[in-house]
C-alpha cells in the first residue's frame, strides 16, 4: 500500500495545497512550526477520519475559515482508492458534510462506513497503524513504556492474532451460555414430566361432566326467584318515591340550618383570624430589628465596610480565585502524590513478578536435571543396542568371507543373477545337445537298420562298393561325443543349481545385513538426537539458573526504586496537607460571607412578609361583609321549607317500602347464595377446561424442550472443542511471532547503534524486554540513554514493521512507514545510524517511506525532497519541492557536517 497524492483546503495551516507522493524515501523537510507534520495528519485523517485526531473537528479547520476539503488517493493491492472528506461548522460545532470513498467497483458514503472499510481493507484501525508504520511526533518512545501486556496486545492485533483469542473467548463465552441454558432445560424438561403425570391422574373429563350437571340446576332457580324479585322491586320504588320527595324537603331544612351554622362559624373564625395576623404583623416587625442587629455584628467581623451586595459579592469573587487556584495547585500535588504512589506500587509488582519467575525458571531447571538424568539411563541402553547389532552384523558377513566365489558384500544379487543367467544359458545347451543328440541316434539306428537290409544307409541303394558306409561309424562316434558332453553339461547344471541356491543364502544374508544396517543408523540417529537433546536441557538447565539469578538481581533493584518512590509520594502528601489548610480558611470566610447575605435576604423577607400579611387582613374584613349578606338571605330559604312538609302521607309510604324491602333482603340473600354457587361451578369448570389445555400443551412443551435439549448437547461439545482449539492456535502462533522479533529486534539495532557496549536484545513469551551489556549485565530498556532509548524503540517499531511485511505480504500489503520528527531525542551521531536504517528498510523492500524532519542530514537518504515553508504574515504553510541542484546541494552540506 503507497499514498499516492494528498490535496488540502484551509487544513490546519494549508489554505491551499497539492502533493503527490511516489515510491522510496520521501523527506519533507523544513523549519520547527511550519506544517510539516500536519501533512501526515492529513493522510491519518483522511482514512480513519476523527479516529485519528488528538483534539476535535474544531482543530481541522483554519482558522478564520467555515469549511476544509482534504482528498487523499492510494493504491492498495495493485488498487486504486480516492478519499474525499468535507467539514463545515455549525454555530459552535464542526460536522462532517461530505465523506466518500471511491474504488474498484465500490462507492462507500458516511464516516463511519468510510472508517471500517478502510480498517477492513488495511485490516488495521487507527490504534494499530499508528503502532505499526506511523512513528508519531514525540511518540517514539511508546513502545519501551508500554508494560508487556500492552506490548502483546499491540502486536497481537496486528498480526491479527487478537481475533483468535476474541474468537476463543467467545466459544468460551458460548460454551457457559450452552451450560446454563442446557441445565435450565434440562430442568425444564424435568418439572413438565412431572407437571404431565400429576395432570393425566386428576381424570379431568369425568369431573368436567359432573360440574356441568350441577351449574343447570342452579340456573332454573335462579330464574325463578329473580322474577319475584322483580315484583317486589317495583312496590318498593313507589314507596321510594315518595319518602325521596319528603327527605329532600328535610334535606334541605337541615343543609340550610348546617349552612346558616357554617357561616356564622365562619365569620367568627375570621374575626379570630384578623386578631391574629394583627399579632403576627407585630411579631414580624420584632424579628427584623433582631437580624439588623445580627447583620451589624457579623458585618464587624469581616473587613467590609459595608453589608451591600455588591460588596459581598465582589469579596466572594475574590475568595473563589483565590480557592480556585489553590484548587488546581492541590488537585495537581494529589496527582503527584497519587502518580508516585502508583509508580511505587508498580515498581513493587513488577519486583514481586520477577522474583515469582525467577523462582519458575528454578524450579523448571530442576525438572530438566531430572529429565536428564533419566534420558542419560536411555542412551547407555540405546548404545549397548548399538554393540549388539554391530556384533550380528560382523557374524553375518563371515558368510562372504567364506563363500566359494569372490563375492563382497553388495554384489549377492548381482551374482544370483549372473548365475541365473548362466544356468539359463545352459538349458539352452543342454536342449541343443539333446537335440542333435537324438537326431544322430535315429540316424545310427536308421543306418543300421539298412545295413542289415543291404542296403545303403544314404542312398538307399545296395552296400556293396558305397562311398557311404564309412558314415556310419562317424555318427557312431559323433553319439558318444555327444552323450559324453550332455553328461559332463548336466553335472555343470547341477554344479550351478548347488551354486544358485548358495547365492540365494548370501542375498537373503545381504538383506538381513542391510535391514540390520538401517535399523542400526535409526538407533544410531536416536541416540544422537537424544544427547543432542540431553545436551540441550543441560543448557537451558544452566541458562534458566541463570536468568533466574539475573531475574532475582533484577528484583532488587526494582524493590529499592519503588521504595524511594514511596518516600517521595510521602513528601508529596505532606504538601497536600499544606494546600488543605490553606483552603479551609478560605472556607471560613466564604462562610461568613455568605452568611451576611443570608442576613440580608431575611431581612428583605421580613418586611415583604409583614406587608403581606397587612394586606390578607384587609382582604379578610371584606370577605366577612359579604358572608353575612349571604347569611340573611339563607335565614329567608328556611322558614318558606317548615310549611311544606305532609307527616300521614310519608309514614303510609315508609310501611310499604319496609314490606318490599323485607321480602327484597330474603330473596338477595338466595339470589346470592344461588349466584355465589353458579359462580363456584363456572370457576370450576373453567379451571377443568384450563387443566385440560395446560395438559395439551405442556405435552407439546416436553416435545419442544426435549428437541432443544439435544441440540444443545450437541452445540456444547461443538463449542468446547472450537474454545480449545483458537487457544492452541494463538499460542503456537504468538510464539514464533516472539522468536522472529526478537531476530530482527536484534539485527535492526545492531545496524542502527554499533557499539560494544551491548551484546545481545531478549524478548521472552511475556514481551518482557531486556538490553544485556558485554558484561552479561542485564538492562531495563528504561535505563538506556534518551538517544539510545529513541533507537531502541525505532529499532523495535522497525522491526515490528518487518515482522509484519514477512508475516502477510502478498495478501495485506502494508502501509507506507512513517517517522514524524525522529531526531528529536539524537545527536549527530546516531542520526547517521538512522540514516543506515532507513537504507536497511530500502534494501528490505519497504516501498514507501515517509520521513518528517528539520534535519538536514537526513536529506541524503531521500528520492524526494518536499519543503514546507510558513508566511509569517499570513501564518500560512506550503509545500513545495526541491530541484535536483538543490537536493544535490542539501546532500553535500549534509556530507560536510558529517
């Protein structure tokens, strides 16, 4: 992955500007403020957007402007990507008006899609660029500072192997939710069981029927006596009637007589009331001239002059600076205070965490003397194997020794097939012998047969005066030539049968030798690599012993560091206290000012009280004027009610309701029971209805739980492997991630420092860093000078940075690598170091490096020159680039300084 061009509008100090960047070392070059680091931010900003701010949108924008544009184009993968970012403000905030994304085949819109597209895309978030290719200003020393379990968090993500333990914790995860939901269904499945089998004995359809029966009877007498409810209803409503009319004539005498009581209880109670406030008025006025008093005593103890306001508020403005600042001076010494604290605490873990390893690295040395001593037992038994095996296999070749034919060792198969050969050869012989051989002897046997006749053995003609008769005798003789040489050919035969079967002993002899030989080079392979393995738990046994002795050293020293951070944080308390005091008589005054003012305002109180209460006496005079019109006029309703009432006419209408209501109480009372009893069947039945749906369905429940039951069964066997599995894979993983490292840990800062003062660099399985001197003394990173500490760590980042490259290349290109300001913490000296590593990255194939700085020697490692300058007029920056005289020029002055 390489920027390709950043283009910027009113971005932090560019109101204008365009950049494009190409492969190799890139220096952008200029003065301390003039904006070269804002170019970096620009790129930073524009992949992972307010992600990789320190501050807010508010601090993108130039100043005096209302918007900023900044584009950014990249290749990535061999594809090519266009970034757009628009920000505008909005009254007192900044809001992101445009941000899409555009590549191949894909348009993304929105800071948040833009943001993890990139993340996915580079497979890294802000957090991890940053700690991967981008060396941020003043942040070089990150990584020393960081405690080991940062830096293993760091590096897992970036080696992507954060996600396996992620992935691990969720199977974990998923595995305990399998467990509980597995044992809650499980129980579950248990109460249904149960829940069924009480359900199926209760014989809920006979009792349904019976419940039934009963609620019938009960609804035909409830008809009945509802109807002569009904009768006696409509004779009690006449009589209703009537005694309603008389009562509320009577009624309303005894709500008139109660109203008449009311009100000229209420107009004494006024009159009682106005005294009363009359006494309260007083009583106000007495209070005030208490708190004037009050107000002038506490006014003498303060060096006011006066009880104002605007004086009491001025005073206490000034008591709130003053407490204000006093304030930020403690908040700031309890934070020194609680910052030694921490540092000895931790420097007191850290001791307790070495000598707990040191005392591991023993015990596990122990273990190996052990594994030794048993693993030396195995070898001698292995070597005497050895010797019994050399023993056959010299036995065995005696075979060769004494063999009839000059045969050694190796070359039994060639002569079993020599022989084989040469026995074949003479069958074929043999067969030609015999051949010729019965030819001659018909041929004798034909002629003698002749002879006897008379007659010519070749010619058939008469014997006497042949030229042929001499033949016969040659055939004769060439027969017992011929059965001579088959028997002497069949004793060869047999001689080579004798001598094939021998040879077949020697090859089968050969391959016991050479089955014996293999045999004995794999014990002998075995025994080797056991004493390799031997030797190599000798080693570690005494490395581990060792660097246990180093990790106790270590220990000490860490334990006298936090001690005196312990007695500085004691220092820093006592000034805490100092500060405390201070501020409680601060406290005091305030207080007392305060409460001058609480004076005041119930003074004020005081005399708007009593002005209301004037006010609500008058109020309450008018309010018995009018009550006691309103008194005569109800004086009048009174008497006109007396001669309306009829006594006979009402006393006939209460004996007839009194004989409606009696039946009416009767008839409720057998309405309710007969109700009440109607509802106890319904309820009943419901209840019956409901256990027999219950039933029904708890039985398809038990079918459900008893399906998920297994399925989780099966899930959680699943689950447990996968949990295992992510953690065994992590681990062998983050091992040879910490080998690799720790190898070109080493290299990179050998490059870059080249000195004897340090021998050697280790990076254990914890991330624990250690510097050994020449002298095997052990060093805390922390320990190194400012400028050897600033290599350390550029030569960590870089060697993380190569990690990464040989990791993922070819699938994940990386981002170009960064370094904002490098030389800060260098001399000239180890700024020429930094010059080797950067050509060491070139040589590496790191394709794009970007490196910002004010120093001019580094401009001899660049391809390409950029300069930044700022008009101090406008405190506007710009970019620009070097020509090839100028850059030629900036080398040489840079060779001269050297």
């Amino acid at each position: 992955m390489r920027f390709d061009r950043l283009r910027l509008e009113n971005f932090k100090p560019y109101a204008d500007a365009d950049l494009g960047l190409d492969d190799g070392v890139t220096v952008i070059h200029g003065l301390n403020g003039s904006g070269k680091s804002s170019l970096l931010d620009a790129c930073f900003f524009a992949l992972y957007g307010s992600k990789a701010l320190d501050g807010t949108l508010d601090d993108v924008i130039t100043n005096g402007e209302e918007d900023a544009e900044i584009e950014l184009w990249f290749t990535h993968d061999g594809e090519s990507y266009h970034i757009e970012r628009r920000l505008r403000r909005s009254g007192e905030r900044t809001l992101t008006a445009k941000c899409v994304l555009e590549g191949p085949d894909t348009t993304v819109d929105g800071s948040r899609d833009v943001r993890r597209f990139v993340t996915e895309l580079l497979r890294m978030d802000a957090e991890a660029f940053v700690n991967c290719a981008y060396v941020r200003q003043g942040e070089v020393n990150k990584l020393i500072n960081a405690t080991p379990r940062q830096r293993q968090d760091m590096i897992d993500d970036l080696l992507q192997l954060g996600k396996l333990e992620e992935y691990r914790e969720r199977a974990g995860q998923a595995r305990l939710g399998v467990d509980d939901i597995l044992a809650n269904k499980r129980g579950a499945l248990d109460e249904l069981d149960t829940q069924i089998q009480e359900r199926e004995e209760q014989d809920l359809h006979g009792r349904l029927n019976e419940l039934e029966s009963k609620l019938k009877s009960i609804d035909d007498d409830l008809e009945r006596h509802r109807e002569n409810r009904e009768r006696a209803e409509s004779s009690r409503d006449e009589a209703q009637a009537t005694l309603e009319s008389y009562e509320e004539k009577r009624e309303r005498l005894d709500e008139l007589a109660d109203e008449i009581e009311e009100l000229e209880s209420k107009i004494a109670e006024t009159e009682r009331e106005r005294d009363d406030l009359r006494d309260e008025i007083r009583e106000t006025q007495a209070q005030k001239t208490e708190l004037e008093s009050t107000t002038a005593d506490v006014l003498a103890e303060t060096t006011l002059e006066t009880a104002s306001e605007s004086a009491i508020e001025s005073r206490l403005d000034t008591l709130d600076e003053q407490e204000t600042e006093q304030s930020e001076t403690l908040n700031e010494a309890r934070m020194h205070a609680q910052a030694l604290d921490n540092q000895s605490g931790n420097l007191s873990e850290k001791a307790d965490d070495r000598r707990s390893r040191a005392d591991d690295k023993r015990a596990r040395a122990d273990r190996l003397d052990t594994e030794v001593e048993t693993a030396t037992e195995e070898l001698d038994s292995r070597r005497e194997t050895l010797d019994e095996m050399a023993d056959e296999i010299a036995k065995l070749k005696t075979a060769f020794d004494t063999a009839e034919a000059d045969i050694e060792l190796g070359e039994a198969s060639t002569h079993l097939a020599d022989l084989r050969e040469e026995r074949e050869s003479l069958r074929d012989e043999i067969e030609n012998v015999r051949t010729e051989l019965k030819t001659v002897r018909n041929s004798v046997t034909e002629a003698e047969r002749l002879l006897d006749e008379g007659k010519c053995p070749e010619c058939g003609q008469p014997v006497e005066d042949s030229p042929h008769v001499d033949t016969l005798d040659e055939d004769r003789a060439r027969v017992s030539e011929l059965e001579t040489e088959l028997d002497e050919l069949q004793a060869d035969r047999e001689s080579l049968d004798a001598a094939i079967d021998r040879a077949k002993d020697l090859v089968e002899t050969e391959a016991e030798i050479e089955s014996l030989r293999s045999n004995r080079e794999n014990v002998e392979q075995l025994v080797e690599q056991k004493a390799e393995t031997v030797d190599e738990k000798r080693t570690e046994a005494e490395t581990l012993r060792e660097e246990a002795d180093e990790l106790a050293t270590q220990a000490e020293n860490t334990r006298e560091v936090a001690e005196g951070k312990a007695e500085e944080a004691a220092e820093a308390r006592e000034t805490v206290e100092e500060i405390e005091t201070e501020l409680d008589a601060i406290d005091a005054k305030q207080a007392q000012l305060e409460r001058l003012a609480d004076l005041r305002e119930r003074i004020e109180e005081a005399e708007e009280r009593a002005e209301r209460l004037r006010e609500k006496r008058t109020d309450l005079d008018e309010r018995n004027d009018e009550r006691r019109e309103y008194l005569a006029g109800k004086r009048d309703q009174r008497d006109d009610l007396r001669g309306e009432v009829d006594e006979e006419q009402v006393e006939q209408a209460r004996s007839q309701k009194q004989n409606a209501v009696d039946y009416l109480e009767k008839v409720e009372a057998e309405l309710d029971r007969l109700a009440e009893r109607r509802d106890e069947l319904q309820n009943a039945i419901g209840s019956v209805n409901n256990a027999i749906e219950q039933l029904e369905t708890l039985r398809e429940q038990r079918e459900s739980v008893a399906t998920r039951v297994a399925a989780l069964e099966s899930l959680h066997e699943e689950t447990e492997e996968l949990e295992g599995l992510y953690g065994d894979l992590r681990a062998d993983l983050r091992q040879r991630n910490v080998e690799s490292l720790e190898r070109m840990l080493n290299e990179t800062f050998d490059l870059v420092y080249g000195n004897d003062a340090y021998s050697t660099i280790r990076l254990d399985g914890e991330y624990e860093l250690t510097v050994f001197q020449k002298d095997g003394q052990a060093l805390d990173p922390e320990q190194l000078s400012g400028g050897e500490r600033a290599l350390f760590n550029l030569s960590l980042r870089c060697a993380i940075y190569r990690l990464l490259a040989e990791g993922i290349e070819g699938t994940a290109p990386l981002p170009p690598l960064i370094l904002d300001e490098p030389t800060v913490f260098l001399d000239s000296g180890h700024v020429s170091r930094l010059v080797d590593l950067v050509e060491e990255m070139r040589a590496l194939g790191v394709r794009q490096i970007i490196i910002v700085s004010h120093d001019d020697e580094l401009v001899g490692a660049a391809d390409d020159l950029v300069t930044v300058e700022k008009n101090s007029t406008t405190n506007r920056s710009t970019v620009g680039r070097a020509d090839a005289a100028s850059l030629a020029a900036v080398e040489s002055l840079a060779g001269t300084n050297d």
